[in-house]
C-alpha cells in the first residue's frame, strides 16, 4: 500500500476495482469531518472522488483548506470531488476530469447533477446521475438515433425527477418518443452507454499515482 494516500470513494469507483489502479488506504464517501479525521494520520495526499450530499452534512471546504495549509497535496474529481475542486482550485485544489470541468464551466452547477442512491452495503447504484444521463444522450443525438427536440425533452425529464428516482426506465417511461427510436436509444445506452463519473474516478487515481 502507498503510505500517505487516503481515497474517498463508493459508488462512483468499487474499492475492490480502485486497488487494481492504486493501491491506497480507501475509505468511505466523505462526509463532515472525515477530512479532519484524516489528517490525524498525516497523509501526503488525499482523494476526494465521492462523498455523502443528503444523508448527513457534506464535507466543509474549510475542512480541505485545512489540509491544504499543512502542505498536503489534495486531489478531486467525479463526484463530491469534482464540485469541491471546482469551488477550491483557486486555493490548490486539484481537480481533474469531465465532471470537474463541467462545474468549472458552468455547464453543471448543483450537487444534485451527481447525486445518487446506492446500497451502502455493496456501493451498488440504485439511480443514474444526471451527468451521466446527459453526457450519453447527448452522445445519442450526435449519432442521430434522437433528434435535436428529443435531447431537450429528455434532458428535461431527467431534470425534473428527484435524484433518488431517477433512472434511464424512468425518464424513458415519462418521455413520449416513438417507440422505434425509444428501442434504438436503449439499445445504444446497454451497449455504448458510459458511465463518466466511473472514469473520472480513474482519471483521479491515476493522477493521484503519477504524483507518487
């Protein structure tokens, strides 16, 4: 194990799968406090991918300006990570990643854009996050199996569904497209579908790793 290294992560990245890319002292999606309890044992670096949003209070940005004041490297990306760096890379934060780079830009600007319910047992996902949701319909409309309208239309469903509700069945069931196209679509999600939070998660282990 890399001594030095804490990662939060859960839903976004299985530990068990994080390890094949870094081996590091993993711990749950972070919360209030935990990065304060971190720092009691000295890490180097600390990994914020995924952390808690509803359940219990998020973690505080004064918790990561902390860290970053006693000289250690902090790295965000995917999910809590990624809105935490976009609101702190100012102050050293790093943030990488597509989910980083569309709060920096404006184009996302709500946790509840990467939200989701998931058992806490397997870290299995119970919903879809809304990036992921549009990210890949998007990508569906650039390979015209749906219109302009029907990105808008369903982008705006997805948008409407509180987040612990929010599936593809869902938004697809709530959304009046023709049911050739609606066939087309869900064959393109089961087969090409990607999950971006998944793979920011990556980014972020793999930064993390270059660093080291």
């Amino acid at each position: 194990m890399e001594k030095g290294v804490i990662i939060f992560t859960g839903p976004s990245l299985h530990q068990d799968e994080a390890k094949k890319i870094l081996d590091a002292d993993y711990r749950p999606p972070v919360g209030r406090n935990d990065v304060l309890i971190a720092l009691r044992d000295k890490p180097d670096i600390i990994g914020i991918i995924d952390g808690v949003f509803h359940q219990k209070p998020a973690v505080a940005h004064k918790e990561i300006l902390l860290a970053l004041d006693q000289g250690v490297i902090v790295v965000g990306g995917s999910s809590m990570g990624a809105l935490r760096a976009s609101e702190l890379d100012d102050f050293g934060m790093i943030g990488v990643g597509k989910v980083y780079e569309a709060y920096k830009n404006g184009e996302i600007e709500s946790d509840d854009d990467v939200a989701v319910v998931f058992n806490p047992q397997t870290s299995e996902l119970l919903s879809e996050p809304l990036v992921n949701m549009s990210y890949n319909f998007q990508r569906a409309c650039e390979m015209g199996i749906i219109s302009q309208d029907e990105l808008q239309n369903l982008n705006k469903t997805a948008k409407s569904i509180y987040y612990p509700k929010r599936t593809y069945k869902k938004v697809l069931e709530d959304n009046d497209i023709d049911i050739t196209q609606k066939n087309k679509l869900i064959k393109f999600l089961e087969q090409k579908g990607k999950d971006v939070k998944r793979e920011d998660a990556k980014l972020v282990l793999k930064h993390i790793k270059s660093l080291l």
